[in-house]
C-alpha cells in the first residue's frame, strides 16, 4: 500500500478509502444490499491486512448503522485508535449546517464510532439555509476541542467551496484539507471549476463513485443485486448510457492490453488524474484485491486521451 497526507494537515492516508455505505441494516430502507455485522467485520479485517487506513462513512448512512458496524469491527478486531483514519459526514439532517445540527450531529456520530474524535470531518453538501460564517465557525470550534483533526468537504459548486474556504482563511478558522466530490470516467464536470479551485489551495481530491456504480468495473449486461436496486446510480447515470457504454467499451479494451481487469483502469486513471485516495465500496474481499492493484498500473498520455475522448458534457449530479 502506498500512503499520502491529505492536504495541508499531517493526516497520512492509504491511497483509497474503504466506502463504509455499504455496511449497515438493511431494514433503514437506504440501500437493499448492505453488509451484517460480521460481514462488515471481514471488509474491514481484510482492508487492514492490505494496508488500508482510511476509512469513510456518515451519520446518515443506513441511519447511522454503518457507524455503528464499524466501531464494533475495530473494536472486536482489537484495532488501536490511532492506527485507522476515520471520516464522517453531517449535512443529510435535521438543520442542514446549522451550528445546532453540526453540534447535535458531531456528538452522535462520535457516540455511534465509540471514540472520542473524527479524523476527517466532511460536510456531505453545501447549505443554502446557513449563513456560511456560521457553519464554518461552528466546525473551526470541533477542531479547536479536539473533536475533529482536519474537515473536509463533498460535492457542491466550485464558487461555494471557494467561498467556504476564503470565509475562513478571512477570520483564521480551519480550512478544508480534502474535497470528495463525484468524479469518474462517466461524470468529470468538477474538472471545469471544482477540481482546479482544489488543486490551486492543496485540498486533496478523494472521490466518490469512482467505478460509477460498477458500471467501470463489468459489462453493463450483467446484474447484481446493487444495480437493479440502487435507484441513486439510476439517476445519476441512466440517462447517459448511450455515450457512457462506449466510455465503458474502451476501458475494457485498455484493460485487455494490460491484462487487467476494467476496475483497474479505471483507478488507474483516477491517479493519473491527481487524485490522492479514491473511495471504494466493497461487499466482497475480492473486490478490494482489485482495486489495490491498480497502484501498479501507469497509463499513458495516449491511453488517457482515449479513455477520455467519447465524453460528452452531463447534467450536474451531486451538487445541490
């Protein structure tokens, strides 16, 4: 495994993060195809022994189950605290980014982790309803007690993230170290505004969906359980598939000319493209075995131009 600080901060992170939306009771009614708690279990022991740290969930996630389910595979694994890096999210609630809801929020997730601070704290979206000094006071105040090492971000415009981040460099409050915005071979609108705001103040860039929802990773003929359930990646890509099948056809010809597999190519060209750790979620441990190994995959300049070639502009998803 390789390793990278996210940012500015002294946070050394594995170069993916292990998805935790797929641990949680499937009876929250999020999503139909989340793991047991000793499923869960197994991921996470089996991320471990391959050298990933960091690890990614919510406070919504399955409602607050996938926390849950994580805390207690650490602590039946006997993990020691300071050896994981844990990120968490608070928006998807009752006040959005108030000062309330982030402090109502913070105390619930820390309770659900079993630990006594978050690593990496992310704000899921933007909010329209707060004012921007107040959310950013309020998260400054988390960093200040202890609660939360460095603060992150997800998907939302390029100027609200740029705003956020001047609205604390302006009154000395703590920026944000990383952006985990939607990004894949499918989906690349952030390279017009968010991607290069982020490279421009050092935020590490730690994507989610990187494989689109699988559709990156095997034919689009072949069903799981996942793709005919999950009606969030209904959303985000079916009214692409047109243009995104022919994306999908060239990165298994890529993969072919590397004996890979399409997963593989895919991360491998997240990397080229800067990113520090994208999120994989994973329900099977030989999922995670091959994501790893596109560490060891370098494309080059004319696989990327032909990967990125058919790409035709998308409706804005993610950002609110």
């Amino acid at each position: 495994m390789k390793y990278i600080k996210l940012g500015d901060s002294n946070i050394e992170v594995s170069r993916f993060a292990l998805g935790c939306m797929s641990f949680g009771d499937p009876k929250s009614k999020m999503h139909a195809w989340t793991l047991d708690p000793n499923q869960t279990q197994e991921i996470v022991s089996h991320a471990l022994d391959l050298g990933i740290n960091f690890f990614d969930t919510a406070n919504t996630y399955s409602a607050g189950t996938s926390e849950e389910y994580l805390s207690r595979a650490f602590k039946n694994l006997g993990v020691p605290r300071d050896k994981v890096i844990i990120a968490s999210k608070v928006y998807f609630n009752d006040g959005y980014l108030s000062k309330e809801a982030i402090l109502r929020e913070v105390e619930g997730s820390l309770k659900r982790l079993n630990t006594d601070y978050i690593d990496l704290y992310i704000i899921h979206r933007f909010d329209y309803t707060t004012p921007i000094e107040e959310t950013m006071e309020t998260l400054d105040s988390l960093v200040k007690s202890g609660k939360v090492r460095a603060l992150g971000a997800s998907a939302m415009y390029g100027y609200q993230f740029h705003n956020m981040q001047l609205a604390a460099e302006k009154n000395n409050w703590t920026k944000f170290v990383s952006m985990q915005n939607h990004y894949n071979l499918l989906y690349r609108e952030d390279e017009r505004e968010l991607i290069p705001i982020c490279k421009q103040m050092n935020v590490s860039l730690t994507p989610y969906s990187p494989l689109a929802a699988g559709r990156l990773s095997r034919s689009w003929d072949e069903q799981t359980l996942r793709n005919k359930t999950d009606e969030t990646a209904k959303a985000k890509y079916d009214k692409t598939i047109e243009s995104d099948i022919k994306i999908s056809e060239r990165v298994k010809e890529v993969a072919d000319n590397h004996n890979a597999t399409m997963t593989q190519i895919a991360l491998a060209w997240q990397f080229k493209k800067g990113i520090a750790a994208p999120i994989i979620g994973a329900t099977k441990a030989k999922y995670i075995d091959d994501s790893v190994k596109s560490l060891d995959i370098i494309l080059s300049d004319d696989e990327v131009k032909y990967l990125e070639e058919l790409y035709e502009p998308h409706k804005i998803v993610g950002a609110r």
